[in-house]
C-alpha cells in the first residue's frame, strides 16, 4: 500500500512516477524499498491518467458510513443463578411430591 501512496504522493506534487520517485519517498518514511514492486508498480501505471483513476474511484467507492455501535453487554451470570435456582426450585418440589407419595 506505501508504494501507491507513495506514486500519489509523487502525482499530487506533480512529479513523474519512476522507481527512483518510489524509492525516494518510501526512503524518506523511514522504510525498506523493495525494487522488484517499485518497478511493478512503475510498469502498471504506464500509460494510466492517474486524475481519471482518481476521479473514477471517488464516484466507485462507498461513502463511508458510522461504524455500528456495540451491542451492551449482557451480564451472563444472573441467567445462571436463576437457571440454577429454577432447577433447584424444581428439584424441591420433585423431591416434596416424592415424599407425599410415600405418605400417603
């Protein structure tokens, strides 16, 4: 990605795309240049009106939009107890019916 940037950033100050120009700015970031993808980079956009990309992808791209707010959290712990205490609860009276039974 540092290396379009870096071929914008060489198009906006209205110098020429080359991989010195590449190599230069992705020097000056205080990165390693990577020649193979310079020369790339320099290949692909031959013969490219960099202006009309722009424009094209500026109409192309969605608007951004507000990132969703997060759901709220739901305690997980008081549906637990009350699981638990429902089969307690269950359990007693299972346990009571018993009971009654063996007494008649």
């Amino acid at each position: 990605m540092e290396y379009v940037y870096a071929a914008l950033l060489l198009h906006s100050a209205g110098k020429k795309v080359t991989e010195e120009g590449i190599a230069d700015v992705i020097k000056a970031a205080g990165l390693e240049v990577d020649v193979v993808r310079a020369k790339a980079l320099v290949s692909a956009l031959e013969g490219v009106n960099i202006e009309e990309a722009i424009s094209k992808a500026a109409f192309a791209a969605p608007a951004p939009t507000a990132a969703p707010a997060a759901p709220a959290k739901v305690e997980e712990a008081p549906k637990e107890e009350k699981k638990e205490e429902e089969g307690k609860e269950k359990a007693e009276e299972s346990g009571m019916e018993g009971l009654g039974a063996l007494f008649g």
